[in-house]
C-alpha cells in the first residue's frame, strides 16, 4: 500500500501508527516485564494483590547479585561465548570456501553441492539430535564445549554458504578477472578481491552464526549434562530451579543478562541483521 | 597434441624446471581442482555430522536400542506401536494442530504488519528494530518470560483480564496447566517469536512491487481492496510460498518453547515431535523407539522441500 500523499496529520496517526502499537506492545512487552520482574523485591513479586506492570517498593538488585555471585552463571556465560565465537569462525570460513566455489567455479557436481547444502538446512536438529547424542559419545567429545564447536556447523554453514552465495554472485566478474590476467590465482583472488568486495555479506553471516549459536537450546541439552560445561540457555533454564521452588527474580535476571550479547550485537548492527532476512527472502 | 588449457588459468609463458611444485602451482589453477578444495570441508561435515547421523537415526528406529546397550534388528515394530500409542497419536494431533494455527497467525499478522510498515514512517528503523527484537533474543530465555507470565498464581495476563472484566478472579484460568489453553499458550509464545520473521520478509516482498502498478490500477478505477488482490497478494505469492514452507519445517519441529513452558504437559497435550522424541529416547532411555518419533518428520520435509525447489525453479 503506498503512502497517501497530503494525508492529514492527524489522519495519519490513526491510519498509520495507531495500529503499530498492538504490535508494539505485542513484541516489546515481555522484555519490558521480564527486567520489571528481575529488578523487584521478592515481597513484592509475590505478592497477589499487587500491580505487577511497575515497581512500588524500591528497584532491587539482590535476583543480580544472588545469580552472579552464588550460581555458575559467569561460566555458562563463557562457555557460550567460547562455543558460539569458535563456531562461528570455523562456519563462516567453511561458508566462505563453499559459497565461493559455488558462485564461480564450474565443475562436476557444483550444482548437486548447491542443492545438498540447501536441503540439509532443511533437516532439523531435532531429527538429528538423538543420533548425534550417539556419535558426539562415541567421539569422545560428550559432556563437554567441543562437542557443540563440532555439531553447531552442521546447521550454520548450509545457512551461511547460502547467505553468501547471494553476496558473492553480485560481485561482478571482472576484477577478479582483471586480477587473475595478472596473474593472481584463484585463491588470491578471492581473499584479496572477493572477500573485501563482499565484506557486508560476511559480516552478516557472522552475526547470524553468532546469535543462532548463542541461541541454541536443543544441543546444549542434549550434549552437556555437568553444570560447569553448560551453556547459558541451558543453564538459566535448568540449573536456577531448586527442588520445586523458582527463584523467579533470578530467573528473569539470568533471561536478562543472557541475551545482553545478543542485544548488543543487535544495536549496533541492526541493519544487517535485517538486510540478512531481507536476502533470504527475496531469493 | 591436443594442449589442454583448463578454463580460468594464466598461461605461463616459460615452464622452468618441472619442479614438482611448480606442476602443484598449475594443477592447483584449474577451476575443478580449486572447487572440489574448497567445498571438501563442508562436504566432509555434512557427511560425519548429518549424512551419517541420518543413516544411524534409521537402524535405530527399526532397532530396539536403549541407551547403554546396543540393540538388534527388530523390524518395524517401533513404528507398529507408536500408531497404536495414544501418546503418540495424541502428539501427532497436537503437532498439527499447534503448526497449522501457528502458520496461519504469523501469515496474517505479519502480512498487516508488513503493510503497516511499507508506509512512510518517522522512527522506521526503531520500529523495525522493535519488532524484529524476539525473533533475535534466544528463545529459550524469552520463554522463560512467558513461563512467569502465564504462572497459574501470578499471571500478568490473568490479572489483567480480570481487571478488564473478562475472568472473574486471577487464579480462574491454570494456562499452563490446563489442556486447550496450554496448547494456546504455546501457540501464543510461536507466533510471538515467529511473527517478526514473517513481516520483514513479506516487506521485503512488498518493497519490490513497482509503484506505477498501483498507479496504473488507480487511473483504472480500483480501489484499496483491489489493489490489494489484484496486485499485492499475486506479486507476494513467491515470498509467501518461501516463507510459509520455511516456517512450516521450523514449527514443526520445535522444541524450545513447548520444552520450557510446558515439558509437553499437562497430560501430553502439547508434546511436538521433538519434546516427544527426547522425553522417550533420552529421558526414558528407549532410543530406537526416539529414534522412530523423529522420523516421523521426514515424510513431511521431503514433501516441504520438494515444494520449495518446485518453487525456486520456477523462478
């Protein structure tokens, strides 16, 4: 629908914003309660009667303190900062190399390739999870951060390679063509002319294998059992749960501090981030 | 002699010695040489870590393994069972009851809502930021949320349906413990998470419909509704399509949101596939039996991607 050109202003707000605000509150509230929720006094938060969109009495800041100070949570941090940086560096480079054959090489069973990448990102992990149990054991890798680097690519790299893929055919020919007369090789040109040419795509992919690392649940699950290894999803949903009671002002401020990273990335990148999903789409 | 000069390479003018790794140098020129390197460390992990992984998902289906013990060939019987399974039957009824009105929300929500955002708007990056925010937050964390706001004694959502008139005390709707409402729950937190992917990328969709189209149809006499079934809906059918089968792959197969807010309960009313597979084949122990209940979402993949590609190659 375009915009309607001399559209009273005050038509415009009903017609335009007023409806953006279901939507709005819809997306944005849970965050809104789960930081109202994790900066509130235990009394207060269970207390029945109570308003429980704002805070009466007094902001706060012992759920924080009790989650860094007496749970592993600063280690399931690390752990998720060392598996997802390590994952993404070994997909991303894997995609590089795959997605760049795939745009120019042509060879025997280039186009097979294209579509195996393709269809194995559409076989989820949770039909691959129970055997990958089976292969992490024996590998010798459960129970421990190694075993997600390893597994995590399966699902990065096909959706990585077919970011780039679209990246990489909009580079045009010629001067990596220009550069191979000269006598550059095909890997020379590609790191010294494609890579830089392509670098918005490569950031993109990067930020996409980082958060969907950060965000993943099932793996973690599955492969890690002993609380030092696990990784932040797994840890503030299982570990923060004694017995029967839920310390929930820790649990939302665990939610909380668990996706800082993501949130981070996500401020200062917002526009790839969308201009990722944007490619996808239009492919 | 036939010279055979592989596409893409310098001709180098003198050959010196034929030092072996001067021949290297050439050979490592030739387009396939260079292709089949770079793509051999995908190819490799996909082989060890999915291709394989597939393979073994299917002996132990038609095993009886159980964790710590290797199993023996046992037929179909895995499969046999779970049809006769009420636990399994009533999953498979969830699994479609929770995709299908799942899909259908987020396609037409995130259709009004990308309308919504093709229009000229001050803020439109926060806007987008905004809406696009659960989709990027990890699921598993938000849903931790949603657990306390669905909470049978604190429910924000319950106390402010009381306080609006519509039930008639705060404890008086068990969401989380009570069979259609869990269901409604769940589905509630999917189209939460998933809605943001479905209007950026149908906006996306839109933005690529040249305007003289509209403007066409207007000096042609159509009006709002027109425009919209005549040219939007049609020119959208590509990215819909796309979308609507990616998502329908990624619903069906979830695991965060049931696993967090219910563990499939109450009574199995929420159990997806994968929360199924995991309650039976590592929880319980029975793998083959795991095994079986994953596999169950292949059929339905390989009828979605064969779908997808007819799609894709159309274009």
């Amino acid at each position: 629908m375009s915009a309607k050109k001399n559209s009273h202003p005050v038509k415009r707000i009903f017609e335009v914003y007023l409806p953006l605000v279901p939507f709005l509150i819809f997306a944005l509230f849970p965050f809104y309660f789960m930081m109202v929720t994790s900066f509130k006094g235990d009394a207060e938060l269970y207390e029945l009667g109570a308003i429980p969109f704002w805070i009466r009495k007094g902001v706060v800041l012992e759920h924080y303190s009790f989650l860094l100070n007496q749970t592993p949570f600063l280690t399931w941090i690390s752990n998720s900062l060392l598996a997802s940086a390590l994952s993404t560096m070994i997909s991303v480079t894997m995609s590089i190399m795959a997605a760049y054959s795939l745009a120019r090489l042509n060879f025997l069973g280039a186009h097979s390739f294209g579509i195996i990448i393709f269809i194995t990102y559409l076989v989820p992990p949770a039909l691959l999870f129970l055997p990958l149990s089976q292969v992490v054991h024996k590998l010798g890798l459960s129970d421990s951060i190694w075993s997600l680097v390893v597994t995590y690519p399966t699902f990065l790299v096909p959706f990585c390679t077919w970011l780039l893929l679209g990246y990489f055919k909009n580079v045009p020919k010629e001067i990596e063509e220009c550069a191979m007369v000269d006598g550059a090789t095909r890997f020379q040109a590609l790191i010294k002319i494609v890579l830089p040419v392509a670098l918005p795509g490569i950031i993109c992919a990067t930020l996409f294998a980082f958060t969907l690392s950060w965000n993943e649940f099932l793996y973690a699950l599955t492969f890690i059992s002993s609380t030092a290894q696990k990784t932040a999803t797994v840890g503030i949903t299982a570990d923060l749960i004694r017995g029967d009671i839920f310390y929930w002002g820790s649990l939302m401020a665990g939610a909380v501090l668990g996706s800082v990273p993501i949130v981070i990335a996500y401020v200062f990148f917002l526009d790839y981030y969308v201009s990722g999903l944007t490619a996808g789409a239009i492919k | 002699m036939i010279i055979d000069r592989p596409k893409g390479t310098a001709i180098p003018i003198y050959i010196q010695k034929d030092s072996l790794w001067r021949r290297l140098r050439v050979y490592l020129q030739r387009d396939a040489v260079v292709g089949y390197l770079l793509i051999s460390p995908a190819m490799t992990l996909l082989l060890i870590l999915v291709a394989y992984p597939f393979w073994i998902a299917l002996y132990f289906s038609v095993s009886n393994t159980m964790v710590g013990s290797p199993g023996s060939f046992v037929g179909l019987r895995n499969f046999i069972n779970l049809l006769d399974n009420s636990i399994f039957l009533q999953t498979l009824q969830n699994s479609f009851v929770f995709t299908g009105i799942s899909v259908f929300f987020k396609t037409v929500l995130g259709l009004t809502l990308a309308l919504l955002l093709n229009q000229k708007l001050r803020f439109k990056r926060f806007i987008r930021g905004a809406i696009l925010l659960p989709f990027v937050i990890p699921t598993a964390l938000s849903t931790l949320g949603w657990w306390w706001m669905f909470d049978s004694l604190y429910s924000v959502v319950n106390w402010t349906l009381y306080h609006l008139g519509v039930i008639a005390s705060t404890s008086e709707l068990n969401w989380l413990g009570t069979a259609h409402l869990a269901m409604a729950a769940v589905i509630i937190v999917n189209v939460w998470r998933g809605l943001p992917f479905f209007a950026i990328s149908i906006l996306a969709g839109l933005v690529a419909i040249p305007q003289e189209l509209y403007e066409a149809a207007e000096t042609d006499g159509a009006g709002r509704v027109g425009k919209f079934f005549y040219i939007t809906l049609p020119l959208l059918r590509p990215v819909l399509v796309i979308v609507v089968l990616f998502s329908t792959i990624f619903t069906l197969s979830d695991f965060n949101i049931v696993y967090v807010l219910t563990r499939g309960g109450p009574v199995n009313s929420t159990h997806l596939f994968a929360t199924l597979a995991n309650q039976v084949g590592l929880v319980s122990g029975n793998i083959g039996e795991g095994a079986a209940i994953s596999l169950f979402l292949f059929p339905i993949l390989v009828i979605t991607v064969y779908f997808q590609l007819k799609m894709i190659r159309k274009d």
